[in-house]
C-alpha cells in the first residue's frame, strides 16, 4: 500500500509541476503580447496625425563669412543657396517645413549674438558655464494649439544653446510630442534629447530623431525630407 501511495503522489506531483509550467509559459506569452502591444501603440503615438497642428521651432545664428569661402561655410555652420546665406539648423527647418507643412518659428534673443566664429563659440561656453537663461525676444502665439512640436538646434559645446533651454522653460509641453532634430560637427544629441526629457517631463519626447552633421546639411535635402515623411501617419 505505500508503495502505491508514493507511485500516486509522484504522479500528483508530476501533473502539478506541468500545470505551474504551462500557467507560467501562458503568463510570458501574455506579457510579451502586452509588451508587443504596448511598443506599437508607443510608435504610432510618435507619428504625426492628418489633422495634426505642427509647430516647427529652431534656433541657430548664421556666422557671418564670405559666401565664396567653401572652407569657411562648413566650419561657420551655414548654407548658401541661390546666393542665400542661412544657418544650418534654419535650412534644415524649412525642409521640413516644405515636407510636410506646420509653421515656422525662430528662437530669437533680446541680445544678438556675435556672427564672428571664435567669438560665438566663446561666448556660448560663457553661457553655458554660468547656466544663463538669455531673454527671447520672439514668442509663440496661442503655443496650446500645437500638439507637436519639431525643436531644432545646433550642438553647442556637447548641450543645448541656452537660448533653447530658455524656450523650453517658457511654455507648458505636457501632452505634446516634442520631436527633435540636431545639426553638429560630429557629436550627434550629446544626450541633449534626455535634457528635454527633464525639462518637459510630461511630454512625449519622440526617439525618430534627425542627427545631421553639418558638412552633410547642403547636400542633405533627400535625407532630412525622407525623414520628414517618416514623421506622418499612412
């Protein structure tokens, strides 16, 4: 009789162990089913509406240097076409704003800022050293009626120009998708993508990002339009 009582719970015990395995197989695939679910919703959550209202904010200094110099442009961080002289990062934002449509807007100071190379860069280190917020002389009227907002700028010392930080800080982005663009000379975001994170915590900081360097912005127009279009829904 104790043999088969021993036979009989072996058997119980056998049964139980692969009820517990297929429960806990069952509540993997469920997890990974929620997690797949959860990682298409976040995608499309990052892609631009039909009837989405787009504001396209940038800011950037076009360096004065002779249009003629092609060494000077690249390291100024402008484009010249049809004898017109702009920023990288203004370029850039109105490409983008011939794609696929939204409203321009200039991140401008109250004080402007030295053309001259070797003086901005300095002075942009300055600010940065003292964590200066500069006063913005341009604003966005009726800024709740955007849902997102494409943010532009150059990579100013491996961080944000502190103008952007006085942006950022001027306006409430929660429910918003931000959705940044960097122009640089080879250091890509620097993490500044996390600090708009901190900045804005409460809004939806897009991972399809744009990183240009700026040697490739003024043959760029095929790759920054491309990307523009990734942005949309269908």
């Amino acid at each position: 009789m104790k043999k088969w009582n021993k036979f009989f719970l072996s058997i119980m015990l056998v049964l139980a162990l692969a009820a517990c395995s297929q429960d806990d197989s069952s509540s993997k695939n469920d997890r990974s089913t929620a997690i797949e679910k959860s990682n298409v919703e976040e995608k499309k959550e990052n892609k631009i509406g039909t009837n989405a209202h787009i504001l396209i904010a940038y800011f950037g200094v076009p360096e004065d240097v002779k249009t003629s110099d092609y060494d000077a442009i690249a390291r100024a961080s402008i484009v010249v076409k049809d004898s017109e002289k702009m920023g990288n990062t203004e370029y850039v934002a109105k490409l983008i704003e011939e794609t696929i449509g939204g409203d321009l807007f200039q991140i401008e100071t109250r004080e402007a800022y030295p053309l001259e190379h070797e003086a901005l860069v300095n002075q942009a280190a300055d600010e940065q050293d003292k964590g200066l917020r500069p006063e913005l002389s341009s604003h966005v009227e009726n800024f709740e009626q955007y849902d997102t907002i494409i943010l532009g700028y150059p990579n100013w010392w491996g961080d944000l120009p502190m103008p952007v930080y006085s942006f950022l800080e001027e306006y409430d982005f929660s429910g918003k998708t931000i959705i940044p663009f960097v122009t640089h000379g080879g250091s890509g975001f620097s993490g500044t993508r996390d600090t708009i994170s901190k900045l804005q915590p409460n809004a939806n900081v897009s991972d399809n990002t744009l990183s240009m360097d700026r040697e490739n912005v003024a043959d760029g127009d095929a790759e920054v339009k491309e990307w523009a279009e990734s942005l949309k829904e269908g």
